[in-house]
C-alpha cells in the first residue's frame, strides 16, 4: 500500500505515500506504477488511504539562498506573527483592570475574573496558527521573541501601559506568576501540536489550547498565591474550566482561517 519516496516529509527523512498519489490517474482511480495494474487492485488498496488520511509530499529544500539569506527570510516570516503575539499579551494587559462580570464572582477574594486573563488563550491560539504554517521551530522562536519585546516593554514603557489600562498594573508577583504560567503554557501548546498534527483537523489546535490552559493554571496560581493564606483552589478550578471552554470555542476561528493559514510543504495538518 505504501511506498518510500526520498525526500523530508515533516521531520523524516522518508515521507510515506500511497501508490494513488505517485501513480497516475485514470478517471477517478489512482493506478500505482508496476503496483496496481487495474481497477480491482486499486479500489481494494485506496479504503485504507482514505481512513488514514493522505501524507504531505514536502519538496526538497532551497539550499540556493545561503545562511543569510535563510536567516533574513526567517526574520520576515517572523515579524507579524510576533506583531500578532505581542498585540495580544498588550491587550490582556490594557484589559486587565476589565472585570468580567458576566462571568461571575470566581477569582481569588470573591472577585470576577479579569479580561485580561480570559484573553490568555487567545495569545496560545495565535502560536498555534504560526505551529501550522511554519513548525514548531518558528513557535519556539515567535514566543521567545515575544517574551523579549513585552519584557522590554515593561522596562521602558511601563508608564504609557499604566496609563493605557487606565489603573495601576499588578503587583509583580502576580506579573510573574501569570507571565511565567503563559510561556510554560505556550511551550507545551507548541508540543502537543505539533505532535498531533495530521489528518483529524482539530485535534492539533484543540489538544495544544487544552493542554495548554491547564498549564497555565497550574503554574499561575500556585505561583501567584501560594503562601499568602488566600483561597485560590476552588479559583484555580474555575480558571482551568474557562481555559478548557475556550479550546473549544476557539476551534471555529482555527476551522474558518485553515484554508489562508496552509501548512508549508514538509508539515501535516488538514
């Protein structure tokens, strides 16, 4: 059923394929070169293909453009993914001092949870759709990235973002905790993506945002509490429930944005 063509398939060396797509067609059945030498034989090896799904066939790689030339095209295919990225985490930050109300009382103290927070899995969404595109390497370069540009941010704009938010920003414990609990939580989004990439469309995005959001808040609050006497389980609990409603409800704009955010040759994902 399966033959092994040369070539970089994701990140083998061997990409596999089905004799349907290195034959040639003939009406609406693919016929395998020396394999499949009529229709019979080609019906009984396409239903499997077609329960596992198609593999992608990478090209070869342009070697042409040199180091620098890869390291340039790298740093534009960067530039508005961490744009994107660094937008977001301003945003949960700007909104922070947002109650949302509509949600409850279920943060720590009786209080509603913050916008801000609730924004956190958009920012894992974002890397998610550069995993797609680009690969795990260009996530793990995108988070780092950001990281730089908001810790700068922080140093040297500090006060343009209290005025923006329009109150004071959060004591620094809770900056760290969550901004520690975010990066845990991306980097592990980024993994369990790219491992689940294939076939079933959402099984990458919708894992990586699970997986993720329950980082966060096992990181986060513990972080950001532990020790002070506050009761900040029960809110950790709740937090994780909205993490886990927003993997879900996130899988309508990852559906709708597949077709203009293809993975490159050499990635899975449908």
């Amino acid at each position: 059923m399966f033959q092994n063509v040369p070539g970089r398939c994701g990140r083998r060396g061997w990409g596999i394929v089905s004799i349907f797509e290195s034959g040639v067609r003939d009406g609406r059945r693919s016929v395998g070169v020396g394999l499949a030498a009529n229709v019979a034989d080609a019906e009984r090896v396409r239903r499997p293909i077609e329960r596992i799904g198609r593999a992608h066939i990478s090209r070869p790689q342009d070697r042409s453009r040199g180091a620098v030339g890869e390291m340039l095209l790298a740093i534009m295919r960067l530039i508005f993914p961490v744009f994107l990225l660094v937008t977001a985490a301003a945003g949960a930050l700007i909104y922070g001092g947002e109650p949302a109300a509509w949600l409850g009382n279920g943060d720590v103290g009786g209080k509603p949870f913050d916008t801000g927070f609730l924004a956190l899995p958009l920012i894992l969404f974002i890397v998610q759709l550069t995993n797609r595109r680009y690969g795990a390497g260009y996530a793990f370069t995108q988070v780092l990235a950001g990281v730089a540009v908001v810790i700068a941010a922080a140093l040297y704009a500090g006060d343009d973002l209290t005025l923006l938010r329009g109150a004071p920003l959060p004591a620094s414990r809770l900056l760290l905790a969550f901004g520690s609990g975010l990066l845990v939580a991306q980097l592990f989004s980024i993994v369990v993506f790219d491992r689940l990439r294939g076939p079933q469309w959402w099984q990458a995005p919708f894992f990586a945002s699970l997986f993720g959001g329950v980082a966060l808040a096992l990181v986060a609050y513990p972080a950001a509490y532990l020790g002070t006497g506050a009761d900040w389980l029960v809110p950790m609990m709740t937090y994780m429930g909205v993490t886990i409603a927003a993997s879900i409800v996130l899988l309508a704009p990852y559906w709708l944005l597949r077709g203009m955010i293809a993975p490159l040759p050499g990635f899975g994902g449908y």
